[in-house]
C-alpha cells in the first residue's frame, strides 16, 4: 500500500465496501480511483483499482446480455426525461400515477400493494413526461436496487400524506435516502456529509388535501417546512391541484418545445421536439436527425424572441414554442 494517499482515498475506500449494488460499487470505485495520486508509487495500486472496475462493468454488461438477472428496476426511459414517484407506503403514490396518466397501477387501502417500479406517460401541455410509480420507501421492507433507480431519476416527485403527519414521513424518507448517499437538492447538506452520489431536484405533494377543510393542515405544514422544498397541495381522490402540478414540472424541469418546419411547407405543430432549456439550433439538428448535424448550412427561426423567418446561426438560442426550418 502506497503511504502517501490523501485523506479522501480512506473515506472513498470506506464508501466503496459499504456500496451494496453492483451499480453503486462501480460509482464509488471511479470515485476511489480519482482520489488516487498519479505517480511511480501508485501504479500498482491504480492497476488494481482498474482491474476491479473493469470487472464489475463487465459483470454488469453480462447480467444485461444474458437478460437472466434483467431487473425490474431497471425501466426503460421514455421521453425527454424519468421522474419518479416516491414516498412512505400508503400515501397515494399510485393513485396519483393513475390519475395523472393511463397507465393502471392497483391502489389499495394496505400499505405495500406496489411491489415493482411501473410507467407511465403524463401528458404536460404538448408532451409527454414519464413518471414511474415505485414500491414505498419504508424502514420496514426496502429493496436495495430501488435506490439505484431512485439515483439515476432526473426528478422526483416525493408524495406524503397530508391527514397522516407529513412531516414524520418526509424525514424518514429522507433518512433512508440519505443511508443510500441520496439527496434531495434543497436539503441543506451538513458538510460531513457534503458526499453524496447523487443530489436530485424535487416536489413534495402534500396528497389527500382533497378540499378546503384540509387547507389549514397544509398551511401548518408549509409553515414547518419553510423554504427547504418546493411543495404543493393536491389530491389524487378530488384531483386537486393536477394541472398546475403538469405545469409546476414542466418549468422545474426546465424544457422547451421546438417545432419542425420543412422549406415551402407549414410547420408541423403536432409534435414538438423536447429540449431542455438553453440548447440551440445545433442541439435541435441533432435531435431531429444526426445528419442534419454535420451538413446544417443554415437556419430560419419563427418565434417571440425573433423576427418571423429570421436566419439564425447554428448557435442561436431557442425558446419554448419555437419553429425553426433546417437547411441542409
Ligand atoms: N382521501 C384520499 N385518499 C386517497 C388519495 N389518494 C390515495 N388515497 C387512498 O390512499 C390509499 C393508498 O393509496 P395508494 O395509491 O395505493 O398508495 P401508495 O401505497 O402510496 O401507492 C388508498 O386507499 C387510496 O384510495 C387522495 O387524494 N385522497
Ligand atoms: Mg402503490
């Protein structure tokens, strides 16, 4: 062993034997290998390291080929972006998926009637945004490729029930999320535990605020939680809130819609492509075939922040609602 490791090398290799997945050890693995110093004396160690990552990768690329250990929770991404229901049992995490898109997921009085992560598409002005429903964090039964499910969402919508202390329910999620090196952005991380592997923005629903009598509930809860995270009352029951839950995400997610126009033809407003907010004309090329990419020679633009038709260059900056014409 090299004598000369920083610090940061023994609070790495602690993270590595503690990972529990094959995901999460290849995660803490590369973090290891990056606290390691490059010279004479640690290259053996560094071999080391890379024999083991490299390992486990193809492990991992096996169980994928063969399809034998094909988990199911693993779900395929569909759309722009996956975001994730989560939440103590019995909240209404299903109820909510079923009534903000078509899929079916059981919903029932006893708490764990989900037992795998199921999709399904949530329609949010002219798109759609995938929402997975998951089985409960719960102290009592916890799966751990949840979590790596729970790692790689690009948003998470974390639902508790407002008639059954909210409160006590947010920080036990939080807490087992945090035992997982999971954040949600927003939690003031304390600097001893500034490492997390993954820090992912969030909503919380505050569910079964199903009509008026429940509001002072709500505002007692907003009052305890301040401005830690973004929240919003709604009801999966009544449908409260649903529609400005579509729009609240659509902005925190940061997309924007851009619509194809062909030369000498109208632009087709049916189906938009999903960007994310900032890209550009050349990011749009690539998104409506590679091979408008390399060949694009010019670019007319209609929109709010344009001329009608304005020729723009492969740089310009788009905005939601925007039709752009590619000439190749
Ligand atoms: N009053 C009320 N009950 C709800 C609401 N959403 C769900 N429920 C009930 O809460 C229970 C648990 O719902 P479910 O969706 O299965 O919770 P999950 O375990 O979080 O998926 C069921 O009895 C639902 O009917 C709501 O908005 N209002
Ligand atoms: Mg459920």
């Amino acid at each position: 062993m090299p004598t000369n490791l920083p610090p940061e090398y023994f609070d790495a290799e602690e993270r590595f034997r503690d990972a529990k997945s094959p995901q999460e050890k290849i995660v803490c693995l590369e973090e290891l290998l990056s606290t390691v110093p490059k010279h004479k004396g640690t290259d053996k160690l560094r071999a080391d390291l890379r024999r083991k990552l490299s390992k486990l990768k193809a492990g991992l690329e096996t169980a994928k080929k063969t399809g034998r250990h094909k988990s199911v929770y693993h779900i395929e991404r569909e759309g722009p972006v996956q975001v994730l229901v989560i939440g103590a049992p019995n909240v209404g995490k299903s109820a909510l998926v079923a009534a903000l898109t078509h899929a079916t997921p059981k919903v029932s009085e006893y708490p764990f009637t989900t037992w795998t992560p199921a999709p399904g598409m949530m329609a949010v002005r002219d798109i759609h945004i995938q929402l997975v429903d998951t089985p409960p964090l719960s102290e009592e039964h916890i799966e751990p490729e949840l979590f790596n499910l729970v790692r790689s969402a690009d948003f998470l919508l974390l639902v508790v029930d407002l008639q059954s202390r909210p409160l006590v329910q947010i920080d036990s999620v939080i807490a087992l999320l945090d035992t997982h090196r999971i954040a949600l952005e927003g939690t003031r991380a304390d600097p001893a535990k500034s490492q997390y592997l993954a820090v992912i923005p969030c909503l919380v629903l505050a569910n079964k605020c199903d009509d008026e009598a429940w509001d002072e509930e709500f505002a007692v809860l907003r009052e305890l939680i301040g401005e830690r995270w973004p929240l919003l009352p709604v009801s999966a029951a009544s449908h409260r809130n649903l529609d400005r839950l579509g729009e609240i995400l659509f902005e925190r997610l940061e997309l924007m819609r851009v619509y194809c126009k062909l030369p000498h033809k109208d632009a087709d407003m049916g189906a938009p492509f999903v960007l994310k907010k900032g890209g550009t004309v050349l990011d749009f090329a690539g998104k409506v075939h590679k091979d408008f990419v390399e060949g694009l020679t010019a670019a007319r633009v209609w929109g709010p922040g344009v001329h009608d038709g304005q020729h723009v260059g492969r740089d310009h900056v788009l905005y939601d609602g925007d039709i752009v014409e590619l000439h190749v």
